[in-house]
C-alpha cells in the first residue's frame, strides 16, 4: 500500500511540473506575438488548475487527520 501512496504523490508532482511547462510555453508565445492579456489569462488558469489539484490533496490529509483522531 505504501508504494501506491508514493507513485501516486509522485504522479501530481509531475502533473503539477508538466502544467508549469506547458504555461510557461503558452505565456512566452502569446507575450511575444503581443497578446499580453491572454498570456495573463492563460497563467491564471494554470494556476487556479493546480490550485484545485492541491486542494482535492488536502482535503484527503484532512479526512485521513480526522479518521487518525476519531473526529468523523
């Protein structure tokens, strides 16, 4: 069980990394043809993306505290 536990850490980590790529790519393109408000747009949205990710992350670190602690 704990070799599932860190594959699957290991997986958001690198979809974290590869979202970070493709918006760093998305952003350079659209500053350099002058379209400085979508690349803001599209940073944005990477960002609120990986932000979701994170929090679907902790709220299982919650359950898990809560079922450690008998508090649910």
């Amino acid at each position: 069980m704990g070799g599932e536990e860190k594959k699957m850490d290991v997986d958001l980590i690198f979809k974290i990394a590869a979202i970070g790529i493709i918006v760093a790519v998305l952003n350079q393109v659209l500053i350099r043809s002058g379209r400085e408000e979508q690349a803001m747009m599209t940073t944005l949205a990477g960002l609120i993306v990986v932000l979701m990710m994170i929090i679907n992350e902790i709220n299982t670190l919650f359950e898990t505290v809560k079922t450690i602690f008998g508090l649910g």
